[in-house]
C-alpha cells in the first residue's frame, strides 16, 4: 500500500470514529464553564470537535513561530556563506 494510500486509510477510519461518536452522543447535553461565560447546555460532541479545533490552531501557531524563526536563522547562514545555494 502506498504512502497515500495509508493516509487516506487513515483519514477514512478517523471519520468514521468521529461520526461514530457523534452519532452516539449527539443527544448528550453538557454545561460549559469558560470562565466569564457559563453555557447551560451544550451538545458533547460539539464541545469535543471545538476543544479539538482550538488545539489544533493552537499547535500551528506554535509551530509557526518556530517555524519563521528557523527559516530566518538559515536565511542568515545562506546570505553569511555568499548565497549560491540552491532552492528546494
């Protein structure tokens, strides 16, 4: 099976849980406490997918600003050693 083949795999089955268990749990309604703002009810699954989401931006953010500093530390070395190599 090829690379993408096994991520796609991957994707699918991954869908299928998470449909799974929303499915199962969509009539579940929980209170949500942020802090300042407090919500009655709100559905499990909703919660879930959103604490999901946030921390997913959250490690890309991360990940950004350690990104942009790495890309800014090479660019310095490319420009130190006379810039002639080449781009990926």
């Amino acid at each position: 099976m090829s690379s993408i083949g096994r991520k796609m795999l991957f994707v699918a089955v991954f869908s299928a849980l998470a449909a799974l268990f929303a499915v199962q749990n969509g009539g579940v309604r929980v209170p949500l406490h942020l802090g300042i703002v407090s919500i009655r009810s709100v559905s499990l699954p909703v919660v879930v997918f959103a604490a999901v989401g946030v921390g997913m931006l959250l490690v890309f953010l991360a990940g950004l600003r350690a990104d942009l500093k790495t890309r800014r530390m090479l660019r310095r070395y490319r420009d130190a050693l006379g810039g002639a190599s080449e781009e990926p």
